[in-house]
C-alpha cells in the first residue's frame, strides 16, 4: 500500500468515518479505521455495534496511488496524527507485515496496524424497499424529533425515532412516555410501506455529517439495517426491533384554550425562570393564565428562592384563570425544534397533555406531558 493525498481532504472524510468507531475495549479492531486502496479510490470504513461509515476519496490530484493494499489503523491516533500536522500533503506507505509509515514535512511517524482479518465483512448492497429525501427535509425531520427519544434502555423502542411511510405521507414520531415529537410530510409521489424505529442517536450522528446543500440522499431499508447514500459517504445502522407504541390517540384535537406567542420571548422567560431549577428532579415550573389575560411563570427553590417572570401573549382564544405545571427542560428543547418565530400553545386541561404548534413550521407537533405539584 503507498498513496499521497492532500492532508485537508484525509481529515474532512476521517472525521466523518471517525463517527462509527467503538469505544468498547473488549473489541479493539472495532477503534480502527480500515483504509482500502484500490486502484482509482482510497476507502475508509469504520464499525462499531450501531453504525457503520465508509467514505470513498477518488483518485484526483490530491491523492495519488502507487500500489494498492488494505490496513486497519488505530482510528484514535490516526485521527490526532493528521489533526496535529502541518503539511498539504501527506505520504502513506506500508511496511513489513504490520507497520505503516506516515511521512508530512519532517514528520515521521510509524504506526502499527490491527489484524485487517479480524475486522467484520460489512456489505453496503442496495434493497429494492428504497427512497430519496433531499438532505433538507432529513435534517428538519431529525432536528425536530430525536431529542425528545428516551434515553433509557429500559424500553430500548424508545431510544429510537419511529419512520414509517404510507402511500404520499411520510411520518417520524420520538417519545420517552412523557414527551412527544411529531413531524411529517406529505410529497406528491407514493412510497413503497415503511415502519421501522431507527436508533436517535445514529440519526444524530448522520445530522452531523450532511451539509445543508442541494443534495439527494438514498434510504435504503433492510429487515434489520437502514443504509444512507450521501455523496461519497455510506452510513449504516442497525434498525431497534419492537413495536413502536401507537401514538395517534394521544395527540389532542379540541382545546379549551390556545395562547400564541413570540417565541424568543417565551423561550427566554422559561429559561430565567429555570435557573434555580437544579435537577432533572425538580426543573418544574408553572405558567399561569389570569383572568386579565397575564401569564406568569414562576419555580420556586427552597434553598435558593423563587423567580416570577410575566409574558405578554400575543393572542388568546378564550381567556380564563388556570394553571399547569411542567418540565422547564422539555419545554425549551420543544422550543428550540420549532423555526417559527411565533408558537401557539393549546391546553386540553391542568393535568392533561397540551401541545406546541409553529406559525410556519408545518406538520410539526410537540407534546408535552403536564406534572401534579401541590
């Protein structure tokens, strides 16, 4: 194996496929990265139980092949070598049975591989169960659902965002029994029957790697995997078994009252009244509806003291005195989903879910479950 290739372009796809490595030590050719050179592309595959990234650099005046050849390299070190150097263009050759040389300017380094053997047969095939999603619409999907996901594995269906897809519409729903996420689309062609929960947490790692640019990703569905085409990137992940709770009845649709507000005003009283909120225990605050149409928000801390703030809403459906009690940190993370500068709150009751819709966020719905206080 001998290549030279622009030390920019190696670390832009390294971070990418540094994503999937494992941090388990028990499976230690699972924190290497694989690079295959091949004869026009060099690829880089790393795997870990949930998740799996290949990334393909083709052959062009910023890499240059030689010789082809396969080695697994310790993916931490790799990472922190090409991070750490100065150089534009980095040399990589293969050495002995288990070593490989990385030369950059009067840099040299020399690192031992891993057992290319050991690491797992990782077939990326394409399945006939398929569909494409611009990379915009998979991003607000995920920005918008994964955060409300359990993270308990207690009830591992859970800590997943359920997909499912019938004729035009396309729907992704997280909850963690306490909180609910919604957002769907409807396209004007027909996709072939989904349902299946992919894991929050890879979906926010896929979030991180795709840009926000014209681009079309490839969903491929397996029984067991769902596999990403980005560009030159492949990303895999393994698919949660169980059956996702049926959700449709808890979404309320009469309301005995719905407050409009600005957003970053709400937001920013919630958080002021959340400070002396310690833990995820005790972050309960209370808004309360006045007859003169004032809401107030208030928590109380025996230790520290009590904080009242006071918003004007915007509009008011139909004003009446109540008041209801909730997680502030649910609150702002249902919040911060929506890129509406205005939200409507619509109350079913004091001790019954209410709702979080955005002026301009369409087919998006967060839930929120009240708490009992005395």
């Amino acid at each position: 194996m001998k290549f030279s290739i622009s030390r920019d372009l190696l670390l832009s796809h390294l971070n990418h496929v540094a994503k999937a490595l494992s941090t388990k030590p028990q499976m230690p050719i699972l924190t290497g990265i694989k690079l295959e050179v091949k004869t026009d592309a060099l690829l880089l595959t790393a795997s870990n139980s949930d998740i799996t990234i290949q990334s393909t650099v083709s052959q062009t005046e910023k890499l240059v092949i030689e010789e082809e050849g396969i080695c697994v390299l310790p993916g931490k070190y790799l990472l922190e070598i090409i991070r750490k150097l100065d150089a534009n263009t980095i040399d990589f050759a293969s050495f002995e049975e288990n070593m490989v040389k990385i030369l950059a300017d009067r840099s040299n380094f020399t690192l031992n591989t891993l057992d290319k053997d050991a690491f797992p047969l990782i077939s990326f095939d394409n399945s006939p169960l398929n569909l494409s999603l611009d990379v915009l619409n998979l991003k607000q999907v995920i920005k918008k659902t994964t955060f409300a996901s359990s993270i308990s594995e207690s009830r591992m269906v859970l800590t997943g965002v359920s997909f499912s897809t019938n004729d035009s519409k396309m729907e992704a729903i997280a909850t963690d029994s306490f909180r609910l996420a919604k957002k769907y689309m409807i396209f004007d062609r027909h996709y072939p029957k989904i349902n299946v929960v992919i894991p929050s947490k890879s979906l926010d790692e896929l979030n991180k790697i795709i840009e926000e640019i014209d681009q079309i990703v490839q969903i491929h569905f397996f029984s067991t995997k769902v596999l990403f085409k980005y560009k030159n990137l492949l990303f895999q992940t393994r698919l949660i078994e169980g059956v996702f709770p049926n959700t449709s009845s808890l979404i309320p649709t009469e309301f005995m009252t719905s407050l409009r507000f600005n957003k970053q005003e709400l937001l920013s009283a919630i958080e002021r009244a959340s400070l002396f909120t310690s833990s995820e225990s005790t972050n309960i605050i209370k808004m309360t509806l006045t007859n003169d149409n004032l809401v107030q928000i208030t928590s109380t801390s025996n230790e520290i003291g009590a904080v009242l703030e006071e918003v004007n809403s915007l509009e008011c459906s139909k004003v009446m005195p109540f008041q209801i009690a909730f997680s502030s940190k649910f609150f702002m993370d249902a919040l911060r989903a929506f890129d509406s500068a205005e939200v409507s709150i619509h109350f079913t009751g004091e001790i019954k879910p209410f709702i979080i819709t955005g002026e301009y966020d369409v087919n998006h719905i967060q839930l929120i479950l009240p708490v009992r206080v005395a």
